[in-house]
C-alpha cells in the first residue's frame, strides 16, 4: 500500500513515463515472445547498427532508465534485461534520442555454457543494464 501511496504522490510526468515503460515492457515481451526475433524487430523497426542517430539528453535518457527499472520491479510478469533494453529504446527514440542496444555473451564459469545479456545506451550515457554488461562480450547492436 506505502508504494501505491508513493506511485500516487509522484509527480505527473514520472507517474506518466514509468506507466509508458510498463506499457513498452509489455509490448516488447509479446512481440519477442511470439514473433521470431527478426519479424519483432521488423515490427518496431529496429535494425542493426552500432551507434543510434538523435540528440543526446543525458538527463531525459536517465529519467527513462529510471522509468524502465521502477516499471520492470512493478508488471506482472517477470521483465528480464532483453525486455528492458528494447522498451528503453523505444522511449528513448520516441523523443529523438539516440538509442542503442547492445546484445553480448559471455561463457559461464566451469561449463560449456553461454551466458547472454542486453544492454541500452543513449550515446554513452547507460539506460539498463550497462553495469551488469561487464564481462560480456558484445555480438551484435541495434538501432533506430
């Protein structure tokens, strides 16, 4: 109930971004959940390339990363880092700044397993998931 409280007494435009992050969550799981990866990205016309191309707003880009972590802690389905790098994306670039997501590998420790994680950036400013990415090596990236 404290959270619902605090969500309440948040200002409009954080209350206003962390619902559009939910939103964005929930599409990107049902579009890479149910489309092939290459057809969901097709759908939100992401292609890929290393660096994404608009303004740069360090401060907007980290209220968005802000944004993704409070609604990624709050949906009602668990939204792990692929699904919070691409929703930051698409917030990012539905205010025209440059966005990127990076997808890296990293083998496990002991096994002949494979390890993967996503990452978003704006410029060089980190969106989600830039701390865990350490270790990781980058394979392909993607952008608007």
């Amino acid at each position: 109930m404290a959270k619902l409280l605090r969500f309440v007494a948040s200002p409009w435009d954080e209350k206003s971004r962390t619902v559009e992050a939910a939103c964005y969550l929930l599409a990107v799981r049902l579009a890479f959940g149910l489309l092939p990866l290459q057809r969901a990205l097709q759908l939100f016309g992401i292609v890929r390339s290393e660096t994404g191309v608009g303004r740069i707003s360090a401060a907007e880009a980290q209220l968005i990363g802000l944004a993704i972590g409070r609604a990624a802690r709050h949906v009602p389905f668990r939204a792990v880092c692929l699904q919070q790098a691409f929703a930051a994306f698409l917030m990012l670039r539905r205010r025209g700044l440059a966005a990127t997501v990076h997808l890296g590998l990293m083998r496990q420790d002991g096994s002949a397993g494979l390890q993967s994680h996503a990452w978003s950036l704006s410029g060089t400013t980190p969106i989600t998931g830039v701390v865990a990415a350490r270790g990781f090596t980058p394979i392909a990236a993607f952008s608007a």
